[in-house]
C-alpha cells in the first residue's frame, strides 16, 4: 500500500489532474441551443443587465459563485510558498464549498508587489462573484486587505482563516466552558499566537461574552502587555495591564488555553498550572500545542480540542464556511457581519446537543456520540450542518438589513 504522501499526490493527479472541473447547467445540443446561448440570443440578458445589474443574479450563474482568492503567503502550516503552490489548497476549498453546500467556486491565485495591487486586483473582478472568501493570507496584511475589500465590493467578502476559524472555535469553546460549569465572562483565557486566527477568534469570544481583560495572547515575544512597544493595532487591542511576561506566568490558575501558533509549545507542567476542570484547545496543524495523549496523562479534567480529525472536538473551518456563504447568498447579502457570525457559532453549538443521526456514526466511525467532554462539536459530515447554519445566517443578514432578499421560504434548503 503506497504511503500516505504519494497517496495524496495520486489523488490530484488522477483520474485527472486537479479537484474542480467546469459543467454545463442547461444544454448545447442544438443549433437553437447554440443560438440561445451566445449569439445572438445572448444579447437579450446582456440588454437587461445593462439596464440593471440586479439582474446579473436572474440570468446568470453569480448568485451560486465564490471566488476562492490568495496570495499564497500563508499556505496552510507551510508558509510564504507563492500563489501557485497555494492552488492545491485553493481547489480544495472549492471543492468543499460544491460538496458541502452546492456552491460553484473557482480558486484565483494572485501575484502583486504591494498589498494595494492585490486590493485592486480582487476589487476589479469582484463583480463577477456572489462572494469572495479570502484565503491563506498572511497577517498583518490581510487585516486591511479584508476591511478595504469589505469597504469596495458590494458583495460578501469574508478571510475563512480569520472569521470561520473563529466562529467553529467560539462556538466549541461556549459548549466547553458550559460543560465544565465555567462562565464565559469569568473565565481567564490564554491565547498562544496573535495572527489573524488568533485576534478574529478573541474578539468573537469578546462579542459572546468573554472579558477583554481577562484575556492574556502571546506572541514570540510573551505577553502582549501596555509597556512594549511596536505593537501591531490588533495586537495593540490585547495588550494587557500586567506584570505577567511568560506562558506559565499567564496560566497559573487560567481556565481556557487557545493555540493558534505552533507544535508542541505548551509543556506539561505549564497546563498543570491551570485552573481545574480547564478547557485546552491546541489547534496548530497539523502538530498541536500539546498531544492529546500527553495533556490527558497530566489532566484527568480538561477537555481538549485539537485542529486534526483523528482526535474528538475537531475545530475544522468546514463546519461553518460553506453554510454562512450559502445563507449570505441565497439572500443577496451585502457582508457578512457580526450578527450574522454569532447566529452561525448559535447555530453550530445547538447541533451538537442533539440526538446524532446514524448515518453521520457511520461516516465518522464512531459508535456513540454524545454532547460532553469528547463531543462538542458537530462532524463536518452531519447533514443538519448546512440548513441550520445557512437559515441562522439568511435570517440574521435579513434582521441586521444588510441582504437584498428580505424572506425566505419555510421549506429552504430541505431537500439540500
């Protein structure tokens, strides 16, 4: 049996290469056809877009299409390997996003000697989308690469590395802390990393309840405290009024660690300094923080969440992505705003307090799911996850006035 690299590269190669293809929705057979569907037919929804671009989503595929976009400087855990390196990774995202959710997506990889040529590069094509979802984008640049793209296109524009990592560890880290029996607004957290995973999933805490001074985050330096200098805006948002400088100073008595940084940076004995019954999310991929094996032998009390799919409570960005673009679309959102990311973390967490359909223990191989310390959080596989979340997010774009469509049916997405 060949090796799980060469089964990988296999994968894309064959039975051709690549993950994502192009297919035809209407048919091509005739000379009637042909003539429908360029010329001169064509010019008959060119005519009406013209007269009103709302109309592009009547007659053509926009409605249904995201753009999958990068620069390619923070590819996975791998780094700055260049746009093209980064296509594996951006067809895969699209192929999510079609298996998922029925969206058609196409991966664009750009190359740009300033962050305000990649800008205007995104913002120039935009309009052929229903929706941008950025992608391995390295911080702190990709901070204003979203918010002027947000400012420019009318469309949703949304960095998944920011704000679905955020939004799947938020909604596992409220059924955590409920499980333990902490409150989010007592609670102390820590959080290893400061790049864009890291500030877009503390300041989602902070809408759900956490305490902004009760949150220590860490870089390659220590504490982000009020004395250093240099500090980036966002990470300026966090630095906190202490004496405190290393890991174990802020963990002594901490109830939450959050890792979004690197392989095996937390010791044993600096979680034996947390407070009892802590919840450990070490989601560095694909290395964690700390072992799952390795933080059980040293806590009998933790519960412990990790970014890979060999261990329980996965935080995996495909639990929610796919279903906020299909309710911001199905609705003709302009953005994707708070309101409609809190609706997806509510959404996402009820799910796991639910009985668990049998098919999804046989997709996940498991014998029994259960809401507690080694289920809280859905398996991306769960069929509920795209009519739950996409609904939470249609109607909350409608409440907050920001999508185009202002009802949506009573049987939406039933038969997706």
């Amino acid at each position: 049996m060949p090796d799980f690299r060469q089964q990988a590269l296999d994968y894309h190669e064959f039975p051709k290469p690549g993950k994502i293809s192009i297919e035809l929705t209407t048919s091509a057979d005739t000379v009637t056809d042909l003539a429908l569907a360029y010329s001169p037919g064509v010019a008959e929804p060119v005519r009406e877009i013209a007269a009103d671009p709302n109309a592009a989503y009547k007659y053509t595929a926009k409605g249904n299409l995201v753009a999958v976009i990068t620069n390619g400087t923070a590819i996975l855990g791998l780094g700055n390997l260049g746009p093209l390196a980064s296509k594996p990774v951006m067809e895969g995202k699209a192929l999510l996003f079609k298996h998922f959710a029925g969206i058609d997506s196409i991966d664009i990889e750009v190359k740009h000697r300033t962050t305000e040529e990649f800008i205007n590069t995104v913002a120039n094509i935009a309009d052929t989308f229903g929706g941008i979802n950025l992608e391995d984008i390295k911080a702190p640049e990709c901070f204003e690469i979203e918010q002027e793209l947000i400012k420019r296109c009318k469309i949703p524009v949304f960095h998944d590395d920011q704000h679905g990592t955020a939004i799947v560890t938020t909604a596992g880290m409220l059924n955590a802390l409920e499980i333990q029996g902490k409150k989010i607004g007592e609670a102390i957290f820590v959080c290893l990393g400061a790049g864009a995973a890291a500030v877009a999933c503390m300041e989602l805490l902070i809408k759900c309840g956490a305490m902004r001074e009760k949150i220590y985050m860490l870089d390659r330096k220590g504490v982000i405290h009020t004395r250093r200098e240099e500090l980036t805006p966002h990470k300026a948002l966090f630095a906190n009024n202490t004496d405190k400088r290393t890991l174990e100073d802020v963990l002594e008595g901490a109830d939450v660690f959050l890792g979004l940084s690197g392989p095996d940076l937390l010791p044993p004995e600096a979680l034996r300094l947390m407070a009892p019954n802590p919840v450990v999310f070490a989601c560095s991929n694909p290395d964690p923080e700390i072992k799952p094996e390795l933080a059980h032998a040293v806590r009998d009390d933790l519960i412990m969440a990790t970014g890979r799919s060999d261990y329980p409570n996965q935080v995996n960005n495909v639990l929610c992505f796919p279903f906020i673009f299909r309710g911001a679309l199905d609705v003709r959102a302009s953005v994707i705003n708070d309101e409609m990311k809190v609706a997806a973390v509510e959404a996402l967490r009820s799910i796991s307090k639910e009985p668990v359909p049998e098919k999804v223990l046989i997709a996940s191989q498991s014998k029994s799911l259960i809401f507690g310390k080694h289920y809280i959080i859905p398996k991306p596989m769960d069929p509920r996850l795209c009519k739950r979340i996409a609904t939470a997010v249609a109607k909350a774009a409608i409440a907050s006035g920001v999508a185009k469509i202002e009802s949506i049916p009573e049987n939406y997405l039933d038969n997706f």
